[in-house]
C-alpha cells in the first residue's frame, strides 16, 4: 500500500452536476484512511497560485445535493506551458501534496498526465455532461442534464401543442450527441440530428409534412451543438438556427428555435449522479492506495473501472478521427486493434439508437 499523508481534489474545465458528490466521496474514503485532504480552488489555476484550503469531514457535508462545484472550476491556460506546470509541482511540493485527484473531462487528464509524468502520483475522474470519455460508458453529470434537457423540451412541447407550432432546440455536448439523441428519444422528437449520424434534413421535412397531414400539431427537433453548416461567407454556423428557417419556409409551420446551453449543466445531480461520483471518487482513493497514477476512472459494463489516461486520451483522439501522426507510436498492436474495437462499438451503439429513434419518434 502507498504511504500518502495528503492528497489534493480539484475539478476543472466545464462544471458538471456530481462533482460536489465526487470531492465529498474523495475527502470522505481518504480520511478514512488516515489521509489529509485539500481542496485546490479553481481547478489547475488554483495549484498554480496557491489556492488551497483544507477539507475535513464536515467541510463536504451537503454538497451531495448541489450541482456546480464548490471548489470552482475554470479551463487553465496556464497550466498548458512549462512556467505553469513547473509553478503547479513547486505548489505540491510545497503544502506535501503527495497525490492528486483531478475531476473534468479531456482537458483535464491532459493536465493530469503533465503532472503524473512529473512525479505526483495523478487520478482522473470522468466529470461532464457531454459523455464524451470513449473509455468510459458515462460520465458524471450526463444523467442530471439529460433530465434537464427533457424538462425543458416537455414544458417547450406543451406551448406547441397549443399553438401548433415546431420548436427546433438546441443541446450541449460539442461533438457528442449522447444528450440530444437520448433526451430526442424520451421527449419523443419528431427529429434529431447529432454529429455522429449524417442528417438527412428532406427526409425530416417530409417527416414533418406527413404528420401534420395526420393531425399532429406540436413538434421539436433536437440539434447537437456540434453539429455545423458553412454559410454563403465560408463560416461555420451552428445548424439548428438554420434547420428551424428551413422547417418554416418548407412547411408552412411556424418554427422557433431555443438554446439551451448552460441551463443543462446547472442542478441537482440526480440519484445515478450522485451513486456513480461516490463509486468513482472512492475508486480513486483506493487506485492510489494501491501505488497506481495516470489512470481514469471509468465505468464499462456498469463496473467501475480504471484506464491508462493516456491511452484513454487517444482512444478519444480516435474515434473522433483527430489522431495525429505519431500518436498511436506507443501503444502496441493489440492495444491499438482494442481501441479500434472500442470506437466501432461505440459507433455501432450511437447509430443503432439513432435508427431506433428514427421508427419510434413520429
Ligand atoms: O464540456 C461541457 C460543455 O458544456 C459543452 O457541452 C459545451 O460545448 C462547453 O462545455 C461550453 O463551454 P463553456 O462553459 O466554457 O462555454
């Protein structure tokens, strides 16, 4: 068993609704094991600046409740160049910061890696509401905001029904359309359009035309974020603005279209939140106990689990088709035929859902 006396919890890029129980569940399983807990405030940008304070049992009490996170977040430019690693490690080295929990998303295990690489032992927590972690099968966040998203869109279906109108809406989770095809599927949306599936938009105007023929007066579209059309300039602009002109002048009906945005990553995390940031923030506790660093903490097949960042990083890089020459160097054949595996399999679930909704959502 390592011999930790003090180890560090941050969360950092985008804020989502568990991370509260994430801290609490880290404070609390190291404790336990006679181990000092600080907060590091503002995520990398409070390593950097010092911005510590000490967590004790009842400094996490009732945050389970609360979405946000109670540590701050920001995204560290920083922490991206040598002076603000260096300045980071001089901080561990400092206060005895002799590990590090990290709570975010890509941008964070990055991060984390930079700090594992240099010696502080580095465990990251899947933390965001985009799902967007290939290695892991959710991330923490991503069920609160679905059941904001459906929330919303219900309350915005209501208003179309009484005046038979179409709604086109628009949902976070950058390149990921978990969020908008699941919450598409539950709130029952005539169509959905993410950027893993390729839209076909006659055939949901058509979709549209036929319905209404049969009577149907209120409708919503969902649209991913991460989902973009070039315009007449060369820029790149998001489509659901430009999916509800289109449905107008196609169909006649009038179509409004919403933004979500961050109303989805505010709130209190839901039960499976909350469960899933306990089971991954004492997993975390115990990978390092155990003298293991530059891990993730994942779910797959509902066990939680663990991964090599780095390997999770490029597993990522790959299935969003943005490897760069060079980045598979490291891993051996095997490794690189599970990652491929890994990203058809993931392929195959998101375009297996989309069909599905494609019958059942009319
Ligand atoms: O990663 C979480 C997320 O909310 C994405 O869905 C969205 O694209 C992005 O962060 C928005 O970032 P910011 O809060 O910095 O505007």
């Amino acid at each position: 068993m390592a011999d930790f006396r003090r180890i560090g919890v941050l969360t950092s890029g985008g804020d989502a609704p568990g991370m509260n129980a994430v801290i609490r569940a880290v404070t609390r399983t190291a404790l336990a094991k006679n181990i000092e807990v600080v907060g590091i405030v503002g995520g990398y940008s409070g390593l950097i600046e010092e911005k510590l304070i000490p967590l004790v049992s009842h400094s996490v009490s009732n945050i389970i409740t609360k979405g946000g996170t109670f540590l701050y977040s920001n995204r560290c430019l920083e922490f991206k160049t040598e002076e603000g690693i260096e300045k980071a490690i001089a901080t561990c080295q400092k206060y005895n910061i002799d590990a590090i929990v990290a709570i975010g998303g890509d941008g964070t295990f990055r991060g984390a890696t930079e700090l594992a690489v240099r010696g502080i032992p580095t465990i990251g927590i899947t933390g965001t509401i985009d799902n967007d972690i290939t290695a892991s099968d959710y991330t923490i966040g991503f069920d609160t905001a679905m059941n904001t998203v459906i929330d919303v869109v219900d309350r915005i279906r209501d208003t179309c029904e009484s005046h038979a109108r179409c709604n086109v809406i628009e949902v976070m989770g950058r390149d990921c359309g978990d969020l908008t095809l699941q919450a598409g599927i539950a709130t029952g949306a005539i169509a959905i359009c993410i950027p893993e599936v390729p839209f076909d938009e006659q055939l949901a105007i058509d979709k549209i035309k036929s319905s209404l023929v049969k009577g149907k007066r209120g409708m919503v579209v969902l649209v991913s974020e991460g989902v973009y059309k070039i315009d007449e300039n060369g820029k790149k602009i998001r489509y659901g603005e430009v999916l509800a002109n289109h449905i107008q002048q196609e169909t006649g009906v009038e179509t409004k279209f919403a933004r979500l945005a961050h109303i989805v990553r505010g709130g209190s995390p839901t039960l499976r939140d909350r469960l899933t940031a306990t089971r991954m923030g004492a997993k975390a506790v115990e990978l390092l106990l155990e003298g293991k660093s530059n891990l993730v903490v994942v779910e797959k097949d509902d066990v939680i689990d663990s991964e090599d960042i780095v390997y999770a990083l490029t597993l990522d890089q790959m299935y969003k088709g943005r490897l760069k020459d060079g980045d598979l160097d490291r891993f051996t054949p095997e490794q690189i035929a599970k990652m491929e595996a890994s990203c058809k399999e993931r392929k195959d679930k998101i375009t297996a859902l989309y069909e599905l909704s494609y019958n059942v959502c009319n």
